[in-house]
C-alpha cells in the first residue's frame, strides 16, 4: 500500500511515455535539420550522388519515430495484437536499418578522408591509376607552370597573377580536358591536378563561383547532355554516361533540377523527339 502511494503506477507510466515522445519528437527534428546540412558538406567533395544521398536515412529516422509511437500506443492499450505489430514492424525497421548501414559502410571511410585532408598541403587522387587524371595531369604541366604556391602569403600583384593562373588552369580542365566526364572525380582529386589543396579550392568555388563542388561539375555535365540532347540520336542511358553521370535517375534528377524540365521534353522541343529516349 505504501509504495503504490509513493509510486502510483499510472502517474509513472504517463511520465515515461510523454518524456518518451517529446524525446522523440526533439530527435526526429534534429535529425532531419543535421542530415541535409550534413549532406551539403558532402557536395563539398563529390560530384556524384552514390555517396551523398541520404534519403534512406531519413526513411529510416521517421521508421523508427513511427515504431516509438507504435510503443507508446501499445503500452497504453496493450493486447497481444498490438504486441505481435509492434515486435514485427521493430524487427523490419531493423532489419531495413541494418542493410543501408552496411550498404553505406564505405561513406565512414570517406568522411574520415574528408576530414583529414584538411590538414594536408597537397592532397593525391584516391584513385591513383586512374589514367585519364594522369593524361590531364601531364598535359598541364606543359601548358602552365605548376611551381604557384596558392597556400603561401604573397603579395597583391603575385596573389593576382596565382589566381589568375589558377582559373586558366581551372579553364583548362573543364573547357579543352573535360575532366568533369569522370563519373568518379572528387574535390581531392581536382585539387590534386590543379597542384593545390581541397580547401583552398573548395573556398575558390564557394566563393567566386558562388556554388558547391557538386553543383559546379554537374552544370558542366548538364551543359554537355543538352549538346548531345540536341546533336545526336544516342539514347539518354547513353548520354548519361557520355556526360559524366554514373547513372541514368540520377541523371533525369539533375537536368529537371536545372532546366525545368525532363531530358525528354528538351530533346522533343529540340526537334529529336523521334528517337529512342530510354
């Protein structure tokens, strides 16, 4: 008697399942403000989605909100139905988080390369036999002195002349080399050809070029697909992978984003809406 007066059970129990919810509710809005804005440090770094996209996650977030409220429901009007739904729909949950995470086992290994080249001068491609880096890398070297230092402190007329050289070699690269034609191409590796390091370039793109890594290579590629949307009869599947995109949603995604409309109705009001668009 004198403990169910010190401890009134339905008094706890509504104590738990509101500080429950409100945890909850605190958690999932978090979550969905850190996740884009983590998202929008990866663009920072790749130019492909493969790495970035984290619309699973953000299923996966609002999963395990709908199986705590399953909880709390169950708890308040417990029944052996509402128990078999709430251990079935926990068990699919997890089971749905635990292939994503291991799907996107390889994002930890990135971010901790992102992170650690921060601190390093001058940062090689991760993926050093890539031989069509090496041929922009070696074609540069003959065009444009590579001994500019852009990380030390030089005065107004040298800073000038750094960045003046480092946008002509930028120039180089997306204009006459399309290095942007590399599904795969990351800030590291675009720093690394242009002999200086992610950050400095991340800060040039953000800040003269007023966009994201991310962006500033697919305007190219979007750029480079209305050139075959328009010239030739190839397929999208084909164009896609002619212009730089690892795949074809992802593709269809990125020039509805920027031109307003689909590859198909470009290719329909540029006079090729007669050949194969799949």
């Amino acid at each position: 008697m004198t403990v169910s007066l010190a401890y009134p059970e339905p008094l706890v129990f509504d104590v738990i399942h509101i500080s429950s919810f409100v945890y909850g509710v605190v958690f999932l809005s978090w979550s969905l403000c850190e996740v884009p804005r983590f998202e929008r440090t990866l663009m920072e770094e790749f130019s492909y989605e493969k790495y970035i996209n984290f619309n699973w996650l953000r299923g996966i977030i609002v999963l395990f909100f709908c199986i705590l409220l399953l909880w709390i429901y169950d708890s308040v009007n417990p029944s052996c139905e509402n128990d078999a739904i709430y251990l079935i729909g926990s068990l699919v949950v997890w089971a749905v988080a635990c292939f994503f995470f291991y799907r996107q086992a390889r994002v930890i290994s990135i971010v901790k390369a992102y992170e650690s080249a921060d601190s390093q001068s001058v940062v090689a491609p991760s993926e050093a036999d890539d031989e069509a880096l090496a041929s922009v890398a070696t074609s540069l070297e003959t065009d444009i002195d590579t001994d500019t230092d852009l990380s030390g402190t030089p005065t107004d007329e040298q800073s000038v002349q750094q960045e003046a050289a480092f946008a002509e070699r930028m120039h180089l690269l997306f204009e006459r080399d399309h290095v942007y034609l590399n599904p795969r191409l990351r800030l590291t590796e675009l720093a690394a050809l242009l002999g200086t390091n992610r950050t400095y370039l991340s800060q040039y793109i953000n800040q003269c070029c007023d966009t994201t890594f991310y962006d500033f290579v697919n305007d190219y590629r979007i750029h480079h697909a209305k050139l075959l949307l328009h010239s030739t009869d190839d397929t999208l599947d084909t164009i896609a992978t002619k212009s730089g995109f690892n795949s074809l949603s992802t593709f269809r995604r990125a020039f509805q984003q920027r031109e307003g409309k689909s590859p198909i109705e470009f290719r329909a009001s540029n006079g090729k809406n007669s050949v194969s668009n799949s």
